[in-house]
C-alpha cells in the first residue's frame, strides 16, 4: 500500500513540475517588506530549530521571517511529496539522508551547486565535509542536500557486564559472536536469550546492509542498473547475521517490538548496532544506566562498514524562495547551530568543524567517561551511502522484506536472497 501511495505521488509530482517554475521569487508572503519562508522539520521535539535558534536567524537577517513547521519523521517522506507536488512546497526541508536518493533522481530538489556558487559561508564547500558527506550530498555531479547530522553504526555494548564476564571488546565478527554468546543470558530456560542480548533487526536495509559492507559485499552492481546483493558476500552476511538468532545469543527485534529504547531499559538488550543520534535517546530513555554502556568500532569481517545517513537539508526545486532559502541553510551550517544538533538534539553534526570541536570531544560520562563521537567519525570515513537510484524506496523495501523472512525463519538465505535480487531487478527496470 506504502509503495503504490509512494508511485502515485510520484507521478503527480512528475506531472506538476511539467508546469512549474524551476524556482520562485521574492513573491508570496511578507511581513513589513520581509520574505517568509518555511522550514518543514521533522525532527520532532527535541529538534536543532529550536525557537532561540529561529529568532538568531532572524535577528542576524531582519528581511528574512521564518515560519516553522514542525513534523516527525514517520510522515515526512509522504507530507513532503504531498506539499510539493500539489504547488504548496516548504522552502527548506529536512530530509532523511536515505530519501535523497529517490527524491533527487526524479528531479525534486534545487541544484545547490548553482545556487550557492560552490561556497558555504563564504568557504568552498569541499572545505565543510569529509569525502564520503561530499559524495553522498552530489547527484549527477551537483550538490541536492547539505548535510545537517550524519549516522554511522557503531556497537554498542553493556561494559559493566563485560568486565564483570571478563568479556573482550571484539573486532571481528568471530570475537562478536563470542562476545555475544558469552553476554546473552536465558532466565527462563527455554533456550532463547532474554537479557543481555545482542540485537537483530529486520525489516530494513540499514542493519543488514552494514554486515554487507563489512563482507565486502554491495548493495548493487558498478553502474547501479541491477541487484549485486545476492552473491557469496550476501549469503554471508545474511547467515552470519541469522546465526545470533540461531545460537540463541541474539533476539530478534522488529515493529511488533516497539521502539529499541524499550529494551535497553529493561535490560533485554545488551549489545546492539546503532548510529551517533542512540546516545541521546538512551539518556533520555534510560538514564539509570549511565556509565554502564560502552561504544566501539562496529566489528567486521574484511573491512570496516556501515550505512551513511542522517539528515540533510535540502531546497524543492519550486521552492518559493530558494535564494532565503540557502541563507537558512548557511546559517544552521555555521559552528554554533551545528553544535546544537548534538546539544539540542542529541544527534551528531556533519561539518568537519562541528565534528573536530572540543564540545564533541569531550569524556562522556554516560559512556564510562569515555569519549564516544571519535568512534562515529571512523565509522563515517568508512561508510557507504545508499545508491542514487529513482527506485530506491522499492528496492530498500524489498531488502527490508528479504531479511525479515530470514530473520523469521520463513525463508531460506538463499532464497530469499534469489527472490529478493529478482524483485530488486525488476524495481530498477521500471
């Protein structure tokens, strides 16, 4: 139902922009000769635009108003296709770093390349990113996002219960499934974990997508016209994964489940893969367990990997006033704004500045005075951004559909990795 809703918009969209303008002026809204402009946000509460941030914005450029509009992240892929495509479009966006492969390829963002002259604050803006940040903001050689906050999985792991089993951090695969069959504990008996466990997740590319990586896998093949998953690299990845399940050190964790905090609180979980922006959720959710958790490299089989995500903000191409527009961005990309993205939101910064800050090197209490952010920087240098294909969400849903039936037991790994790359296939043929 998700997916044809999803085409449906698509093509309305497609059919707007025939008749649209490419970009709009200084015309609409104004308050005393200032240009409004609106901000569709979906962080939720907990969100870097916070009313102090809007009103230095504003203070900082008197002709430009803002008007704010907050979402969640569960409805902004479809509220966001909606509004522009039925001509009433927002003029920055927040936008999960896994949409933009599906929304850029069918053409639904403004070209930053052009519009901010290569510059970000008066800087090129090769200068703000690492590589990877740079390479998953370009499509067909243009910028169509900036990035705002960046995800990147790392492990993390109850380290009182570590030392107290004697249990060595791992580095590998073999050591994790060591180290998670040493943690796992059955209360009851029935030969499943039920505390301490290491977590598998379905239902998405994201968690079995990083296991892919680290086996030197991908995702498709070089030119992106056809599934490379189902291959000696895939299976691997999908039965190493199963295995945590299979020996009973792991537990199974999916929708049914609710959200993950859920479990750490109650000690279910004890070991899981997760990005930067969990740190937070985890002292809000479970504050009772700071200093007992512990985060480290994500442990992998040939090569260091994980998804890059996170959220980008980004211009529709018929934003009503894209030159404002850009101010906004540059303004929330200047140090002190992407500061707040891990003060005010818990979540971790994308610029290079942001990231080399003392703020974000400073000892953690929560995480046994250590200092945490440097464990995500590496796994960012190293992470994979999802391919700039128009379809994308299909493709990624078929993934998440694939590993659930493994992880459930409803399929065989080769099975559902044959049927998944020919479902794959045939969302990238059209």
């Amino acid at each position: 139902m998700l997916r044809a809703v999803r085409t449906v918009l698509a093509l309305s969209f497609a059919l707007m922009l025939l008749g649209a303008c490419t970009g709009g002026g200084d015309e609409g809204e104004e308050q005393g000769g200032a240009v409004t402009i609106t901000v569709l946000d979906y962080y939720g509460e907990a969100t870097p635009f916070s009313e102090d941030v809007i009103a230095g914005f504003e203070a900082k450029y008197p002709d430009i108003k803002v008007a704010y509009e907050a979402g969640d992240w569960d409805t902004m892929h479809e509220k966001f296709t909606v509004r522009v495509s039925s001509g009433d479009s927002p003029d920055v966006a927040t936008m999960d770093m896994t949409w933009i492969p599906t929304f850029a390829s069918k053409g639904i963002f403004a070209n930053l390349t052009d519009l901010s002259g290569g510059q970000l604050n008066g800087a090129p803006i090769e200068d703000a990113y690492t590589p990877g940040a740079l390479e998953a903001m370009t499509y067909e050689g243009n910028y169509v996002t900036m990035m705002f906050d960046f995800d990147a999985y790392s492990l993390y792991y109850r380290s009182d219960h570590f030392k107290d089993k004697g249990i060595e951090v791992p580095t590998n695969w073999d050591e994790l499934q060591a180290a998670a069959g040493q943690l796992a504990e059955d209360t009851n008996g029935d030969g499943e974990c039920d505390k301490y466990c290491f977590v598998v997740e379905g239902n998405d590319c994201f968690h079995w997508c990083q296991f892919l990586f680290q086996d030197g896998g991908s995702i498709l093949n070089a030119d992106n016209t056809a599934a490379a998953f189902n291959s000696p690299e895939g299976l691997s990845a999908m039965e190493y994964y199963k295995s945590f399940l299979d020996d009973g050190s792991g537990m199974y964790w999916g929708e049914a489940q609710g959200e993950k905090i859920r479990g750490v609180k109650d000690e279910r979980i004890g070991m899981f893969m997760d990005g930067p922006y969990f740190m937070g959720i985890m002292k809000d959710g479970a504050p009772d367990q700071s200093g007992m958790w512990g985060v480290t490299q994500a442990p992998y089989s040939k090569e260091p990997g994980s998804y890059l995500g996170g959220t980008g903000l980004s211009i529709p191409v018929n934003a009503p006033h894209p030159d404002q527009a850009w101010t906004f961005i540059q303004y929330m990309l200047e140090l002190p704004q992407q500061i707040g993205v891990y003060t005010l939101a818990g979540a971790a910064p994308a610029t290079s500045a942001a990231l080399e800050s003392p703020e974000l090197s400073k000892p953690d209490p929560y995480f046994g005075d250590e200092a945490p952010f440097p464990v995500f920087m590496d796994a960012m240098a190293t992470a994979t951004h999802f391919p700039y294909v128009p379809a994308w969400d299909e493709v990624d849903t078929t993934i998440g559909n694939m590993v659930q039936s493994v992880m459930l037991g409803k399929a065989t790994p080769e099975q559902a990795l044959a049927d998944g790359e020919a479902e794959a296939n045939q969302e990238l043929a059209g």
